[in-house]
C-alpha cells in the first residue's frame, strides 16, 4: 500500500509570493525555466516516495537535496524581484 506523500509547488509552499511567481514565469525565461524544472523534479520525488517509481535511497536523498537548492535560488530570485 503506497503513503500519501505530499508535493511542495511553490506557489502553496510560499503564497506570500503568488502574484511575484506568476509574474516571473510570464517574463522571466530563467525563473520559469528553473520553477519548471523544480516542479517536474518535485513529481519525479513525490511519485518514488509513493512506490509508484523505485529510486534507490540514495538517489532519492540526491534528488531532495537537488530539490531544496532549487527552491533556494528560486525564493532568492523571487526576494530580488
């Protein structure tokens, strides 16, 4: 039986800065390219964490450090906007 995991989109994860995300992805091609990325590697760990994908634990623990540096330079961008 797979656990409810939970993904972390931005947008949810920090609603202060729903309007400045949104603008972002509309006009800025760095941004939004690195919040798509984010997103799609965000899935890829929700849907391991699931069972529905079989990552090795290493790999996985790669993957969540990938993803919290991610998000890192992603809040730096929207605090600079």
């Amino acid at each position: 039986m797979s656990q409810l995991v939970d993904n972390h989109p931005l947008a949810r994860d920090l609603p202060e800065h729903k309007d400045t995300i949104h603008n972002l992805k509309m006009n800025d091609t760095h941004f939004s390219k690195t919040m798509e990325e984010y997103e799609v590697l965000d899935k890829e760990i929700v849907r391991a964490e699931q069972g529905v994908e079989h990552v090795a634990d290493l790999e996985l623990d790669g993957m969540k450090m990938k993803r919290v540096k991610m998000k890192d330079e992603l809040l730096t961008m929207l605090q600079q906007a």
